[in-house]
C-alpha cells in the first residue's frame, strides 16, 4: 500500500511540475519578429508525462504493457488488424520493405534487380531500403497541383521486373490512392504506404495507410503525433504481420514476447531448417532481422498521445484553412490543391513560387526566416540530384519513367511552413501577413 501512494504522489509532482513548467512555455506570448514560428512542435500536457513516469517506475524498459496497449489504440483507430510499434519512421519504411522481401511470399517476393516504383521528390528513408536491399526503385514524375505522384505516368513505368509501388502521402495531403491500388491490383503488384506524414488522413473515407498492403507511421516530435522517436507499420494481412514480428525481432521464427516462454507451444518439440531436432525455438531464425522496437517509456508517451489525437487533426485542418484563405489570392504563389476524395490531415502550408513572379523561392524563404519564421523544402527535391546518388548508375541502379520535370520544379521553387497543433492563430496570422507584404499585398 505504500508503494501505492507513494506512486500516486511521484506522479501528481509530475503532473505539478508540468503545469510550474511546460504549460507556461507552451502558453507563452507571442511576439511578432521576436518570437520563433517553429515549422512543427510537440503539443503534450501532464498526460504524457505521468504516463511517462509511471512506465520509469515500473522500469520494465523494453517491448511491454505500454506497447501492446499502443499498437491496439493504433490499429482500433485506423480500423486496422495488425500495428506493430518500431524506433521510428525510417524503421517502419525499412521494415514494410524489407517484410516484401520475405522467402514465405513465393514468387511475388521482392528479388535483387526487382523494381519498385516510387517518387523522387520525397523523404530519402522511402526509397533507402529499395537501394540499400538491391532492388531498383523507378521514379515517376509529380502533380505541380498536388504534388502527389501523377498517376497518369504509372503505365508507363511498370515492366516485367515490376513487384511493388512504394509512395509517399505528401505532407498530408493524400495521392490518388485508389487509382495506385488499382494499377496495383491490374499489374499484381505490392504497395507500400508511406504514411509518416499523413496520419488521419483519409481518400474516398478511408484511411490513408490502410489501402495498401502495409502502411507506416512515425513519431518523431515534428509529426502528427510523438514518442519523440518511433514509429509503426501496419497492415490486415496477418502473413504480413507476421513476417514484419519477426524481422522486427532480430528475425526470429518464434513470436513469445520479451520474458515470456514457450507461448509458441513448440520450444523444444520441434524441426527448423538443418538444426537438431528440439532446438530452442526462441533461438531460430526465418529472416535477416533487426532489432527494430521501440522502448516501453516511448509507447507510453504515445498512449497518451492518441487519446487526443482527433483533436490534433481538427486542428490542423483549421490552420491550413485559414493559410489558404489568407494566400490564396497572392499571383505569385502556386498553392497546395487536393484531390476531390482526399480529406487531408495535413502535416504543413505547403506553396510554390511560379516562375514570373519576380522573385525566387529563396529570396521568399530568407525574408520568413529573417522574420522568424520556420521554413521547409520539400525534403529532398529530387533525390536523383543527391551526393548519395553519385555512385549509382542509370539503368542499372535506379530506373527513370519518362523525365522528372515537375519533380525539377519544386526542388526548385517549392517550400513549406507550419501548421501543427499548437500553432495558435497570432502565429498563423502573422505568417499570412509576413508573406503578404513581401508580395506586395
């Protein structure tokens, strides 16, 4: 009974400490061209730091209540089977490739010098896995509209060597989802969700993640919601599922949780590949693994988070509304536009400076940041243009669909600002004026 209380004391300090603390920092004034208008944040309150707290105490560390309890509120939110916790995003995009891979899909496994059609204009950890593996990742050109993959341009870069479509949902803002699962569904082709930044968004009332065979999230404190790192792949195949458990797990063939034996009922009973009869089932190996989990104290700092997650999503919602509203007259600027059947969560502002506006897309980004306010590229622009790629060779290596002249446009001439949750409406404002006045307007 006193440990009990003695808890429930540590943590109403902590929930004190937060308000003494956090919530004044979070709360602050703002003052305009002094105050930073950071592109993102974490949004928290006492919630995630007893939740915090309470899993230090119970010091179990690793994979635990907190994770299971995570991975459920993940999946029962996304209307999902399966969700499976990782260290981060890049982690999840790493595992939902390399789970394609897997000698248990036959002939529809993903082979060295097999292709996978993708994007340039993206976040590198989307198509690290494809190279790093062997695979041949096929780059298609972008919507300047949506700047989401043109889906027109697909038919056109599929081939015989053909086994999956791994993309990106940009910023939020979601891709024609149902024409890709489609292309997918005619050609018998895997596809891969890279949902990192577009968690709550929806195509046709769908959640974006869920159309594909796997999907991914991450929570680092910039996206839609955080562990501060982690991440999770999900899907509703439970071959799939459980695949990605076990190269997730060092790839390991048994599925017994970290201090649990034997729940696979077969520890010592059995024959796996050429080792003897009866070996430690908890010591044989189906895949090439990793050790891809995250700890205990993340997933508890996430339950939290998902709690108030629908929350974080209306709000971002309301601030790109009122960015759009607030720009959308400037001739200049070419602003983000979204399919009909997208309901986006959006992740960030994102515009591009047309070529006769007088101005480049730099010139605009100095002058916010000499403001204070927090600007963005499109991650990488073309990733083709990148020292990583200096070694690879064209036709080889990477394949090209058609040219990637959009996709040279926003390396270009396109960035992005902040909208997250805990932007309030003196940041936004100030933003849309900053960027009035530099227009001219």
């Amino acid at each position: 009974m006193k440990a009990k209380e003695l808890k429930q004391e540590i943590l109403d300090k902590v929930a004190e400490y937060y308000r003494l603390v956090h919530a004044p920092a979070q709360a602050g004034e703002f003052v305009p061209g002094k105050s930073r208008v950071n592109y993102a944040g974490r949004v928290f309150d006492e919630r995630e730091m007893e939740n915090l707290a309470d899993s230090v105490l119970e010091f179990w560390l690793t994979y635990g209540r907190w994770s299971k309890q995570f991975e459920k509120g993940l999946a029962d939110y996304l209307g999902i089977r399966f969700a499976l916790l990782v260290n981060s995003g890049s982690s999840a995009n790493l595992l939902a490739f390399m789970t394609l891979t897997s000698p248990l899909l036959g002939e529809r496994r993903v082979k060295r010098g097999d292709e996978v059609i993708t994007v340039a204009a993206g976040f590198p950890t989307t198509i690290a896995p494809i190279v790093q593996y062997g695979a041949v990742p096929v780059f298609v050109d972008m919507e300047l509209d949506t700047v989401n993959i043109d889906v027109s341009k697909l038919e056109a870069a599929v081939s015989p060597k053909t086994k999956a479509v791994m993309l990106a949902h940009t910023l939020g803002n979601p891709f024609d989802v149902k024409a890709v699962k489609a292309f997918c569904e005619k050609h018998n082709l895997w596809l891969v969700e890279d949902n990192c930044d577009a968690l709550g968004s929806k195509f046709d009332g769908k959640f974006t993640g869920t159309w594909g065979d796997i999907g991914t999230s991450s929570f680092y404190p910039p996206h839609h919601m955080t562990m501060g790192e982690g991440g999770a792949v999900y899907t509703n195949d439970p071959l799939f599922k459980k695949i990605a458990l076990s190269i997730r797990d060092w790839g390991r063939d048994c599925w017994c949780e970290s201090g649990v034996d034997n729940t696979c009922g077969c520890r010592f009973t059995k024959q796996f590949g050429k080792l003897p009869l009866g070996y430690d089932h908890k010591y044989v190996y189906s895949h090439f693994g990793y050790n891809l989990k995250a700890s205990d104290m993340q997933a508890a700092i996430g339950c939290a988070q998902l709690e108030k997650f629908p929350s974080f999503v209306e709000k971002r919602k309301a601030n790109f509304s009122r960015l759009y509203e607030g720009l959308k007259d400037l001739p200049q600027l070419r602003l983000f536009g979204k399919n009909p059947a997208a309901d986006p969560s959006w992740f960030g502002f994102l515009m591009t400076v047309k070529p006769d506006a007088g101005f480049t897309r730099t010139d605009l980004t100095r002058h916010l940041e000499s403001k204070n306010i927090q600007t963005r590229n499109l991650f990488a622009g073309n990733i083709l243009r990148h020292p990583c790629f200096d070694s690879l060779v064209e036709g080889a290596d990477y394949r090209v669909a058609g040219t990637l002249d959009n996709t040279e446009t926003i390396m270009n001439a396109t960035f992005w600002i902040g909208l997250y949750p805990g932007m309030g409406e003196a940041k936004i404002e100030y933003m849309i004026k900053t960027i009035r006045e530099f227009c001219g307007k």
